[in-house]
C-alpha cells in the first residue's frame, strides 16, 4: 500500500471513531434528564417573579392614592390652622 492509501485510511478510521464518539454522546445527551429539574425550577421561579411583579405594581398604584389622600388631609389641615 502506498503512504497516501495509508493516510486516507487513518483519516477514515478516526472519523469513523469520532462519528461513534459523537453517536455516544448525542445518545446519553438524549437520555439524560438532569438538566430537565433545572429548567422546572428556573419556569416555576419566572412564574413565581412575574406574579410578584404584577402584585408590586397593583400595589403600588394603591398606595400613590393613599398618600394622594393623606396629602389632601394634611394640605387642608394646614390651610385651616
């Protein structure tokens, strides 16, 4: 055999490792269900922040009239004095 038979062949044989290394892993990447907790945990976090955010603004927009009224109190209690 001539050396560049002998070169395409080891050329041929590391792919051919390689493509079953890669089979390997996309086959344990398919079968693997760690990461999958993560991601619950991370959804039900971002559910859980977006409620607190809506609750904070609802919130918030009550209180700007609380102190609007206190305001208007203590603006006529100082009017009148």
């Amino acid at each position: 055999m001539s050396n560049e038979m002998l070169g395409t062949l080891a050329y041929l044989e590391a792919g051919l490792i390689i493509g079953k290394q890669v089979q390997n892993f996309t086959r344990r990447l398919l079968h693997d269900n760690s990461g999958a907790t993560a991601v619950e945990y991370g959804l039900v976090i971002g559910i859980i922040s977006v409620s607190i955010i809506v609750g904070m603004q609802s919130f918030s927009n009550q209180l700007v009239v609380l102190y609007q009224i206190v305001n208007g109190y203590t603006s006529s209690a100082m009017t009148k004095s």
